[in-house]
C-alpha cells in the first residue's frame, strides 16, 4: 500500500513537471512566433524599401538620358550659330 502511495506521489510530481514544462514550451514558441513575424514584417519593408529605391533609380536614369539629350541638342543649336 505504502509503495503505491509513493508511486502514486511520483507520478503526480512527473505530471506537474510535464506541465509546467508543457507551458514552458508553449512559452518559447509563442515568442518565436513573434520573432518571426516580426522578421517577416522587416523582410517585406525591406523588400518594399527596394522595390521603391529602384523605381527611383529608373527615374533618375531616364531623367539623365533626358538631360543628355537636351545638352546634345543644345550643343547642336550652338553649333548653327557659330561663325
């Protein structure tokens, strides 16, 4: 009797140990969770902070054609009233 009191006691403590281990766990992957998240939301800013730096690039490329263009012509237009 008093060996299945005992173990009866220690199978009760493995349980509140599984438990509190259980909530430990669950713990530890609700801030993963977050941290991914989390990650995921930089990763995206990122990605959108590149999409928009290379729309600015592209402009910045087509208004240097542009201005290359303009000085060509201009140049040209110096040219016809040289002496």
């Amino acid at each position: 009797m008093e060996k299945s009191k005992n173990a009866s006691l220690q199978l009760n403590d493995a349980g509140k140990e599984m438990y509190d281990m259980k909530n430990t766990i669950l713990a530890l992957l609700e801030n993963l969770t977050h941290i991914a998240k989390q990650n995921s939301q930089a990763a995206g800013d990122l990605n959108k902070s590149m999409e928009e730096e290379a729309g600015a690039l592209e402009e910045i490329a087509a208004s240097s054609d542009l201005l290359s263009q303009l000085a060509k012509d201009l140049h040209d237009m110096i040219l016809e009233f040289k002496i």
